[in-house]
C-alpha cells in the first residue's frame, strides 16, 4: 500500500515515513502542496497524510484541489490548531478525518486503516483468504490456528496479494506497493518473498502465472 505523506516539518516527516514503513506502509513525503499535487498526478495513493500548514499550497486549498478533480483518496488531516474552526474547515474541504498535533502514533495508524477500510468497502480489521488470516492491526498472521512469523516485507506481499486476491498482481504492483518514489526495487525482492511466503503458508497458497503474476484464491 502506497501512501502520500505531505509534512514540511523535516524532523516529523521523517519520523513519520519511517514508523509508516515499518507498519508495512510504502510511503512518498513531500514536504509542500505543489510536490503533492504532482506526485497524484503521477502516482495513485490509498491515502494521504496531511498536514494544515505547508509552504506554497495550504492542506486546505491542496484538499479543495483534490477534491475538485474528483479525487476521492482518503486524506488523513494534521493540525497543529486544536479549534473547532479549523477542524470543520478541514473536514468540509474534503478531508475524511483529522488528528491534532501532537499525535499518538498507534491512532494515527488506526485511523488510516479505519479510512482504507471504509475506501476498499471493507468493515472487518482482518483479511482471510482459505485458513490464512491476516491481521492488520496487529500484523499478524495466522495460518490454520497457529501464528505465523513474517518479515516486513513479507507480510507486505502478502497484505497486497490477499487485498487483491481473486486478480493476478504484477510484480512492477508489487514492487510499487513495497517501494517508494526515491527507492530503487531490489534485484529478486519479489521472488524470494514469494518463495518464503509458499513455505511458510504452503506451496499452493500463491498461484503463479509467468508473464501476468501472483494470485492468492478468495
């Protein structure tokens, strides 16, 4: 899953990619309005964290933008103002919810998933597919009863293949849901997670086709 971070405060965003990245997050931080548009013109996202105040586009008029080329991207709005002003000017811009700064790192995460969620049409914190669940509150997963250790780019992989399953994913998906703009695809990333995914869950969990993808089965 790919996210757009837009935060010109260089110590927060910065912190902030990271902690996204470890919760299994691609992350794209640009730190002023006109950087974000550019790169949703470019890219598509599941969500947008936002900050209020940024150089060049306010979150405000970057949001009424967004929201007037029928961009329907969950966006997430940071603000350092904890006044029912700002708070309703955010969300009747078009935003879908808002955290105050400073924040709680673990209600942000849980925010963003509740917003994927509701965008996906999806209600449940979880994914199943055969005796394979995937909890993405918790990262965990879970494999016929018995938990299942994943490395992060593991369980990345997997969160992406069984948010699709049904639908064969292209590698060059997979790479873009694992890397960010300004990070070069490993050399094999794909196929080793492939392969360390088949033995943990089983070699017929993952269907392959040359030349189109992977596929995990509803």
């Amino acid at each position: 899953m790919r996210l757009l971070l837009v935060e010109d405060d260089k110590m927060l965003g910065g912190s902030l990619k990271k902690a996204l990245e470890k919760h299994a997050y691609g992350v794209d931080w640009v730190q002023d309005g006109e950087a974000a548009l550019t790169s949703m013109e470019n890219l598509p996202f599941v969500a947008i964290v936002l900050d209020v105040n940024l150089p060049k586009l306010s979150g405000i008029e970057l949001l009424k933008i967004i929201r007037g080329k029928k961009n329907n991207t969950p966006v997430l709005l940071l603000t350092a103002r904890d006044t029912a002003v700002q708070k309703v000017e955010g969300l009747d811009s078009g935003a879908d919810d808002y955290l105050v700064k400073p924040f709680d790192l673990d209600e942000l995460l849980a925010r963003l998933r509740a917003l994927i969620r509701r965008s996906e049409g999806r209600a449940e914190p979880s994914l199943q597919c055969g005796g394979v669940i995937l909890d993405l509150a918790g990262k965990l997963v879970c494999k016929d009863g018995v938990n299942v250790m994943m490395t992060a780019k593991e369980f990345r992989v997997l969160k992406l293949l069984m948010e699709r399953a049904g639908k064969f994913v292209t590698k060059p998906d997979i790479e873009y849901s694992l890397y960010s703009a300004d990070e070069a695809a490993e050399s094999n990333t794909i196929e080793v997670s492939i392969y360390a995914l088949r033995k943990k869950l089983g070699s017929g969990f993952i269907k392959t086709i040359r030349g189109v993808g992977y596929m995990v089965e509803t």
